[in-house]
C-alpha cells in the first residue's frame, strides 16, 4: 500500500535526510520526500499497520529537524 502525506520540511537537504530516515524504519517498503511540493510519499510492507508506522516516521523525521509536521 501506498500513500502519500503532507509534510512541512524548510529545505531540500533536510528533505534528502528525512527520506533517508523514513526508509530505515521497520515496516516502510520505500519512500520518497518531495521538497518543492511539501509531500511524502511512503510505501508500506504488506500487512503493515499504516497509522503505527508513521508515528515511527515522525519520531525519525523528528530527530532530523525537530519542528517536522506530517499530517497523518
């Protein structure tokens, strides 16, 4: 499953560095940060609960910059 999420990143290398964490988090297949359209985009593994995964992917996308909004 894939879904995609508005994201609040202020530029493109910290976008580079939150789709790098997004994707070392158990149960993200892949994922990709767009900068210039304030999107992410994030393919989960199958039977993979959606909700509990991105409150992983905030807590990593956090440790990056720390006022990251994602609207789950």
């Amino acid at each position: 499953m894939k879904k995609t999420y508005k994201i609040e990143v202020d530029c493109a290398n910290c976008a580079n560095k939150m789709e790098a964490a997004t994707k070392t988090v158990a149960g993200v297949k892949d994922a990709s940060v767009n900068f210039m359209t304030q999107k992410m985009t994030v393919e989960f593994e199958d039977g993979q609960n959606d909700s509990a995964v991105m409150k992983a992917v905030l807590k990593a996308c956090k440790k990056v910059e720390d006022d990251c909004e994602i609207e789950l």
